[in-house]
C-alpha cells in the first residue's frame, strides 16, 4: 500500500490508486480524475478542481447475501477536509450483481443525512 505524507497533484489526467493507501495531501486539477477503484484511501486534504471527477466502484463481491457491505471491494475516500472549487461528479460504479439490503436498490446519502 501507498503511505506518502507528502502531496500528490495530478493536474490534468487521472490519479488512479490500485491498492489502498495514505496521502497527506491529494489535489485534482480542472478537468483531473481521482478514480479510487475498489481502494480504501485516506487523506488529510482532498482538494477536487472544477469540473474534476471523484469516481470510485462498488464490486461485485463488497456485499454478502444479505446486502450488507463486507468490508472489502468498495472504493472508500477518508479525509479530515475536502475542499471543492466548483462544480464537479461523483461517478459510483456498481458491478452488475451486488445485491443490497435495500428492496428498490442501492440508496445514496450525502454527509448532512439528505
């Protein structure tokens, strides 16, 4: 696994983690892609530019037969700050055949419980 306390820039492009790992600082340029994949990350700062893309998966396997999440094959992104300059996209993934607690589906709640 990545363990840099230092700071990570992509200006443009895409910063793809495929392995979990620790960052001191992540930024994301205009138009950059942070793709976390399936990989657990933290981070004390996130920094999203606009326009910039977040995406992370959920496999197919991350859930057990009862839809609860099992620990493993979920894109995760812990930090103590993320800052966003503007408008940007979350992009989830969601391999065909994860089966969730849920009978209508997979529900997405944003920190403030919305």
């Amino acid at each position: 696994p990545l363990d840099f306390n230092g700071t990570i820039t992509a200006e443009t492009g895409t910063l793809r983690f495929n392995h979990d790992g620790h960052a001191g600082t992540i930024k994301i340029g205009t138009a950059g892609v942070l793709d976390l994949d399936v990989s657990r990350v933290t981070a004390s700062t996130v920094d999203l530019g606009t326009g910039s893309t977040l995406a992370l998966r959920i496999a197919r396997n991350a859930t057990n037969d009862e839809g609860n999440i099992t620990g493993s094959n979920i894109g995760v992104l812990q930090a103590n700050t993320v800052n966003v300059a503007g408008p940007s996209t979350l992009k989830i993934t969601v391999d065909y055949g994860v089966v969730t607690a849920e009978r209508n589906g997979i529900q997405v709640y944003r920190r403030n419980g919305q």
